[in-house]
C-alpha cells in the first residue's frame, strides 16, 4: 500500500506541473494514462497537441498521428500534412 501511496502522489505532483505549464485537466489526465503515467512523454504530447493544434489542425487527428509516431514531430507533421 505504501508503494502505492508513493506512485500516486507522484502522479498528482506530475499532474499538477503540467497544468501550472497551462494545459486543459482532461488532456494531462488522458496524456498521463496514455503514456503509462510517464511524465516526460506526456509533456511532449502535450506541447505537439497544442503546436499543431495551433498550426490548425483538427485534435482528434493530431492525437491519432502523435500516437503512430510515437511523439516524433518531424514524423507527426509530415503524417497531418500528408492528410
């Protein structure tokens, strides 16, 4: 139970920078659960979703291309341009 206790106390202090960064609570929770609670690929995620999401691309596709490319921004755009 300790261990336990430990890792979500991790997860809520990641959680809690990445919304001080400005991202929505859906979209760190969801990032957080798709990257297996990873903070650093989270936070990739996270800032490619709001650059392209900036660069007019519609979310549901830059989430589904971020995934394929496994955070690869080069890769990910080519992928959204492509579409």
């Amino acid at each position: 139970p300790r261990c336990l206790l430990l890792q979500f106390l991790g997860y809520l202090r990641a959680c809690d920078r990445l919304l001080k960064q400005g991202y929505e609570e859906g979209q760190v929770e969801e990032a957080m659960e798709m990257f297996q609670y990873s903070e650093k690929k989270a936070a990739e995620f996270l800032h490619l979703l709001a650059q392209f999401n900036d660069m007019g691309f519609q979310q549901n596709e830059i989430k589904e291309v971020l995934l394929l490319c496994g955070n690869q921004r080069d890769k990910a755009l080519e992928e959204l341009v492509m579409k």
